[in-house]
C-alpha cells in the first residue's frame, strides 16, 4: 500500500511525553523511632528539632551553648536530648539524617563531609549548595501531608503558594484522613474488586470535600459501603449543584468556599457576567459550559439552565452555578433552586460579593455614609418588558437620605431620571456610573442625576453597569479616575 493511499488511521506512534527534569524528588521520610542528628544551638535550630520530633524521630541535639528557645523545648518534648558540647564524626554513627545549622563555613563543610562519610544525608540551613535534602514547606493535615519546594529558588514563594493550599484545604480533612487510615484494613479486607474499591474511595473525597468540618463517622462508612455495594451499571448516584457567587469580577473576592467548590466541579455553567480571570479558579478538567443570559441578545433560557442543571446533576456529576456577584440579588436563583428541589437534587449556595459592594470599595465610598444615608436600595431598572419598571417606590428612591443602586440600569437611564426629578429629586442629587467594577477594564462616569444620562451615553459602555445615586455618593473618590 502506496503510503498516500486512503485507509484507516494509523495510531499515533510518537512516544508518550516523558517526564520533564525534576530539580528535586519530593519523598516522605518515616522518621518514627529512628535518630536524627541535630547539630546547633539557635532559633533555626530549635525550629528543625521541634519539626523533626513532631515525626516521632529520637533527637539528639549538639550544641556547646543551647539558646533559650531549645532550652525549653527539651523541657517541655522528651524525644529530644541534648549533649551540650562539640560535635564529633563518632555522633553520625547510625544517624537516620543529619542536620546542621551553624554559622562558620568551615564547620557546615566538615559537618557536611563528616556526614557523607558516614553516609547519613545531610541538610545544613541556608545552605542548599551543602544539602542532600531539603526542608519543603509544610501543609499538615496529618496524615495528609503536602511538602512544597522551590529548590531554593524562592522560600517567600514556596509559603504564598502553601497559604493558598492551606485556603484550599480545611482543617476538618485531618479527621477524614485518619477516617481514610483507620478504615483502610477493613475495606482492604473485604477483597472488593479494584474497580469497587476505586469507587468507594472516590466516593469518600466527594463527601469530605462536601463536608470537610465534619468529622467522619461510622454511620458514614457504613453508608459508603452500602453504596459501593450497589450494582455499577444503571444505578448512577445522584450529584449536586451549588449556586456559587463569583464576586463582581475581581477573581480575588471569591470566596475560599467558592473557590473549594469550584476546585472540586466537573461542570460549571458560567453567565456572561462571570470574567475569564474568576472561571480559570475552576479545576482545569472541569467541562465549562456558557449560559449567558445578558438582557437584549439571543441567548439560553432560564427554562433551559434549569433543565441542564437538573440532567448534569442527574448523571451524577458535581455542578457548579456561578454567577455574577451574589447569586441571591438579581439572579434568578429562586427559579433554579426550586426547580432543582422538585427534581430531588441536592442544591447548596454560596454567598458572594455584589456589583453594589465591589463598586463601592472601588469608588471608597461608604454607601451609609453617617448623617448623610440612612438607607440603601438595590433596585432592578429593567423590568420584564426591557421598560423602566412602572412599580417602583418612588417615594423611598427621591428620599434625600437614601443610597440607591440600580442593577440592570443603563438601557432605561434617561426614563429612569427624568421620573426621579419629575418625583421631586433634586437634580444635583450625586450620581455614578461604574462599569465593570473590579475588572482591570473598570470605568466611572461621575455627575449628577440630571446630566449623568447623557454623560452616559457619550461613552457607551459595554460592560454590565451599576448605576449609584445619592448623597453619599458625592464624596471624594478613593482614586481620581473618572473617564
Ligand atoms: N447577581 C449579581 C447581579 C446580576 S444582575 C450581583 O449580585 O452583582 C446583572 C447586573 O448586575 C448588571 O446588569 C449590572 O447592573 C450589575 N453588575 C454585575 N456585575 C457588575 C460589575 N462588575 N460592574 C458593574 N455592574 C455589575
């Protein structure tokens, strides 16, 4: 067969991708019981004793002048001694690891050498060109364990990444990592096929990444178990669909549970108003579904949404909502939590921070500003029809001390002021409008609530707009900005 002729693909024969260098191995060392050797008498040191101890590791510390810190650690931890002299070669004998922190470089050389020879892996602090191992930053949720290293290249680095971990990572998972050590044996022992055991286990991370600040009990074994034992084929569990507020655009205003549901989802379906920077906090394998739902342009029904979410948590999968802002104000939650609920899917929401909130810190403008505002009111100016809705209280939006905050205002602006001066605002009332707030792309036009239509239409915004008039809002601006 002549190379160019049609027929079947071929398998693609280039070899699997290999694994890129590694600047270092990361390795879990069981040190229960075993000696270390720790020479050096400082703060560093002591901080390397209290952590290697923490292992279980027998202590022997050397060091002619022990620092108060240490003094009291081997008061208070007694797997660590002390010999309160030199080293010598003779102390590595046996050793596990050997640790050294100590100012001259002649000494950190021979400690270094004295180690080798002795074929004892050494580590000496702030010193990576002398170590065979180095200290990771910790994550504890023993007996789940995360080590992060840099190799050296930045240690600031290597702790902003562990904070984010630790934001990732409640403190309950503890209780279900010794849950999963302590049920280990009984589930090994009762010889399930792998595929079984894979599924129970997978089912236990679902349920102590819902209920991470629960402490696993033997009624929840007892009702994984049953579950596993279900027949595979037919009998898909139910998933679940949380409501998720994305903040106003602004990744950083998600919150740490939105960020954990949206770091565990396998579909998340994302409005128009949600920014590219907030959805990359969603897993990377998760399918990414726009629903956009934006007032004037084709789009998915609510009808729609609803039914999707009801099918995808149907098949089982994890589904996140995420909506602009707060997913209680102005988005249409309450169609979708109940039709979720008739369904029998398990719904949950998470809180998030609304247009009104992110536009005010961006502004630094209180929006109850003292003797100023009395009041705050978050109003929609787009009713069902894309008109000025003909039922709002405008008694309570012309009150001299209120703040208002009109979602959904910018089509219907000039109807929306020219009602307010004709229900007797004074037509100096402060008035702003800010589109895209906490987006890089952020724009205010500032006026007043007669001319700020026209302001506005001269620069045809594009992004979604809060408007915001009141008193409280002529105050100086946090930054001058205003285009
Ligand atoms: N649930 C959202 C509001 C959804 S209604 C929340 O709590 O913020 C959609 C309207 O919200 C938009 O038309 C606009 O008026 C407003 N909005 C949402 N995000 C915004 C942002 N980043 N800047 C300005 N307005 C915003």
């Amino acid at each position: 067969m002549s190379t160019d002729a049609p027929g079947p693909r071929r398998p693609d024969r280039s070899p699997p991708p290999r694994l890129r260098r590694l600047a270092t191995l990361p390795v879990f060392f069981k040190l229960a019981g075993k000696p270390v050797v720790l020479v050096g008498g400082g703060d560093g040191a002591a901080w390397k004793a209290e952590l290697l101890a923490a292992t279980g590791a027998d202590v022997h510390v050397i060091a002619p002048e022990p620092g108060e810190k240490l003094r009291s650690l081997l008061a208070d931890i007694p797997s660590i001694r002390l010999s309160a002299r030199r080293w010598s070669a003779a102390d590595l004998a046996n050793a596990s690891l050997a640790v050294g922190d100590v100012e001259d470089e002649a000494e950190a050389e021979a400690f270094r050498a004295a180690a080798r020879a002795a074929g004892v892996p050494v580590n000496l602090v702030d010193r990576p060109a002398f170590c065979d191992f180095q200290f990771g930053a910790l994550v504890e949720r023993s007996p789940l364990v995360i080590g992060i290293s840099t190799d050296g290249a930045s240690p600031v680095f290597g702790q902003e990444i562990r904070a984010r971990i630790e934001t990732l990572l409640p403190d309950g998972f503890r209780a279900w990592a010794q849950a999963a050590k302590s049920w280990r044996a009984e589930i090994s022992g009762r010889n399930l096929a792998f595929r079984t055991r894979r599924r129970f286990w997978e089912r236990f991370t679902r349920k102590a990444v819902a209920e991470p600040d629960r402490a696993p009990t033997a009624a929840d074994l007892a009702e994984l178990l049953a579950e596993t034992d279900l027949p595979p084929q037919g009998a898909t569990v139910m998933g679940s669909v949380v409501l998720v507020g994305a903040g106003p655009g602004d990744p950083e205003l998600l919150t740490v549970k939105a960020v954990r549901a949206l770091q565990s989802a396998d579909v998340v379906l994302y409005d128009d108003l949600v920014s590219p920077l907030t959805l990359d906090a969603a897993r990377r394998e998760a399918t990414k579904i726009a629903v956009g739902k934006r007032g004037y342009k084709p789009s998915c029904t609510q009808e729609d949404i609803t039914a999707l979410l009801v099918s995808l948590a149907r098949e089982g999968k994890r589904v996140v909502r995420l909506k602009g802002g707060d997913p209680m104000i102005f988005g249409r939650a309450g169609e979708e939590i109940r039709g979720l609920r008739a369904a029998g899917v398990p719904v949950e929401i998470v809180p998030g921070v609304t247009a009104a909130a992110g536009a005010a810190a961006s502004l630094g403008l209180s929006l109850t500003e003292r003797d100023v505002a009395r009041r705050v009111q978050f109003i929609t100016a787009h009713a069902r029809d894309g008109l000025l809705p003909s039922d709002l209280a405008w008694g309570a939006l012309v009150d001299p001390r209120a703040t208002t905050i009109v979602y959904m205002g910018v089509r219907t602006l000039a109807a929306l002021s020219a009602k307010l001066l004709a229900e007797g605002m004074a037509p100096d009332t402060p008035a702003v409008l800010v589109e895209r707030a906490t987006w890089p792309e952020e724009r205010r036009i500032r006026g007043v609530i007669s001319t700020l239509p026209d302001l506005a239409a001269s620069s045809s915004p594009s992004g979604p707009c809060l408007v915001l008039i009141g008193a409280a809002l002529g105050g100086e601006l946090l930054s001058p900005t205003v285009r």
